[in-house]
C-alpha cells in the first residue's frame, strides 16, 4: 500500500500518470485549478460595465477568473443607439478596452432582440424597405465599429416562442420571418471574421421548444447563411432534470457549429419564496447542477467547445433577484464576492 502511494506520487510529480500505463493504480487528478481563466475553453461572464468602473472588488474577480467577458448591457440596442442618429459607446469602448488590457475576449450581445429597443424604433414608422433600412444601419455600424475588437455576436436574440413559432416580435412583423437570415448577412458583411451566433433560451425545457431552434439554426446552416455558432443561454435552476440539461448541450452540438452556454445561472428558489435562506442543502443541489452543465460540456468536442459564460459575476449583481423580486443565489460567488460550493462545482466539471 505504501509502495502504490509513492509510486502515486512519483506519477503525480513526473507527470507519467498515464491511464493504461499498467503499473499506475489510479490516474492522478489533474492540478486544481487556480482560476477558471485556466480552464481548457474560455470561461467568461457578463458584466456590468457600472460595476466594473466603481467597484474594485467586483472587477478583481473579472478578471483573475475569467478570459471572456459579455456586457450584460451595454451592446443592446437602446444602449448603443437611443436615437435614430445618435450612437452611445463609451460604457461599450471601456469594457472593450479593459478586455485587451486584461487579455480577455469580448463577445457581443446583442444586435436584433425585441427587448431592449429604444421608443424611437419601436414607433418607427416606415415601410419594410425602411424597416430593412434600419436594421441593416444598426447592425453594420455596431460590428463595424467593433471590427477586430469584438469576437463573437448574439447576431438574433431569442427569435423562437415558448411554442415553436417565430415570436411576433418587431423585426418579425415588419421584415418578414426571413429577417433571421439577412441580419447574419449583414453582420458578415460588417466583420468577415467575427463567429455569429443564433443566441437563445429553453433549450434544457423539453423538445418543443429546442426542436423549433435546432430546425431554425441547421435550416440557415443549410442555406449557406454565415452562421458560426448557437448560444444556450441556460437561466436554469436546481429542480430541472439532469437529463434535459444535458440533451439541451449536447442536441445543439450535434449542429456542427460552435457552442456557447451564453448566459448561465443556477437558481435556487425556482418558486419565488420570499422567506428563502440560502441552506446547505441548496448550495449542494447547484453545485451538482453546476458541476453536471460544465461535465457535459467539457465533453463535448474542443472544436465546438466556444466556452461558458455566466450571467453576472457575484450573487449581488444577479438579474434573478430583480426579476422575480425574492432572494436567489444563482451565481458562483456569493454577496461579499467569495467563492461558493457552486464555483467547486465548475471546477470539478473542468476536470
Ligand atoms: O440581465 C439583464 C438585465 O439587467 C436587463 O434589464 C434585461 C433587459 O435588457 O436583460 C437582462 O439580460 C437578459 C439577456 O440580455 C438576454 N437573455 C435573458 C437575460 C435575463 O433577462
């Protein structure tokens, strides 16, 4: 027994632990990690920009953990073009300037979305040549503006219904259902070498809805439309099964194209409790929900792997909170910016 464990440590320490190298009894783990930034495929998270200027400990946890950064908000339309002739980029620039200081990637969100629209577009009036107008103008001034800068874009947000059609969203309604593809046209246009992405929610709630993505996504693929990726934004929680999680990541790599987890978090009051407290019991089912998305995902092959990006960094800064106005504990560090069992979780997904 001695003898294996010295022989476990001469393994560990020459790296020869090979697996099927005969003599080894257990393949050493790999090396814990000292920040996700170590991870085999990008680990990011999206931020918010206001956070990253004022705070310093929310910005020192951007950037020792993470090497892909998404602004939660501050690339949306009504961020970046509140009036029709005006462009508003300085919080965008900053992030993106802080990203090539901090050798992250920055990924863009989003360019067509029906939420986020600033009045000016959503009382447009105008034809669908002018409606076609416009969107052509919003997309290639953005992505022109970010060329080179920017890797990746959310080119359409959230396009498919809960039911499987095309949501009656704006662009839907004044461009016809085919607006999905000319906006990836135009955005190509703009930047040849930025990867494009189809970003979207509920792939992990059953077939209905992840079915109507994967036929709209392989259909563009299928057409030659410039599309390079899919995005699962993952807003999740502890109660969703193991297995629709799973089919959700590994359905959308069977498309060929690159996978991003765009948007994930792990809720743990999924009934909007408003006395919750954060138990120990509650932290353990999202670490093992944490531990179960990075797994499958690590899995999947490099090529596809585009990487993992939480929605916010600490539990402080959630949009959960907001939104269902009850506590909630979705993130990976805690409110004084700590690490959770949740962020062990990931790490022992990675490994
Ligand atoms: O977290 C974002 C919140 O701060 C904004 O008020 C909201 C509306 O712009 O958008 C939230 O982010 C959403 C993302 O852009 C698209 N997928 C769902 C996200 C959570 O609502």
């Amino acid at each position: 027994m001695k003898a294996l464990s010295f022989l476990s440590l001469i393994l560990l320490l020459t790296g020869c632990g090979k697996k099927g190298a005969g003599t080894d009894p257990e393949p050493p783990l790999p090396p814990a990690l000292g920040s996700l930034r170590e991870a085999a495929f990008p680990f990011g998270a999206a931020v918010n920009v206001n956070l990253m200027r004022s705070t310093t400990a929310y910005q020192q946890v951007v950037t020792r953990e993470y090497r892909s950064v998404t602004a939660e908000n501050a690339m949306k339309f009504r961020s970046l073009h509140p009036d029709a002739a005006t462009y508003t980029w300085s919080d965008a620039d900053y992030l993106v300037q802080y990203a090539r200081q901090n050798n992250s990637r920055v990924h863009g969100h989003t360019l067509i979305w029906h939420n986020s629209l600033p009045s000016w577009v959503t009382n447009f009036q105008g034809d669908s040549a002018a409606w076609e107008n416009l969107m052509k103008t919003h997309i290639q001034t953005v992505v022109g503006h970010f060329r080179g800068q920017v890797a990746s874009w959310d080119v359409v947000n959230e396009a498919v219904a809960e039911d499987g059609t095309l949501r009656p969203s704006p662009w839907r309604q004044h461009l016809g259902p085919d607006y999905v593809a000319r906006a990836f046209q135009y955005a190509r246009q703009a930047d040849p070498d930025a990867k494009l992405f189809y970003n979207d929610y509920g792939h992990e709630y059953g077939p209905t809805k992840r079915t109507a993505i994967l036929n709209l996504v392989n259909g563009l693929k299928s057409r030659g439309i410039p599309i390079d990726g899919i995005g699962l934004q993952l807003h999740t929680n502890i109660n969703r099964s193991d297995a629709n999680l799973a089919a959700a990541i590994t359905t959308a790599a069977q498309t060929g194209l690159l996978v991003h987890i765009s948007e994930l978090d792990v809720a743990v009051n999924p009934d909007n409790q408003a006395g919750l407290t954060l138990t120990s019991a509650l932290q353990t089912a999202q670490k093992a929900k944490y531990k179960l998305i990075v797994q499958t995902y690590n899995a999947l092959p490099a090529t596809q792997r585009f990487g993992i990006t939480t929605w916010n960094v600490t539990d402080a800064d959630t949009w959960v909170r907001g939104y269902c106005s009850c506590p909630d504990w979705p993130l990976p560090f805690n409110d004084q910016y700590q690490k959770k069992p949740a962020y062990d979780g990931i790490v022992e997904g990675l490994q």
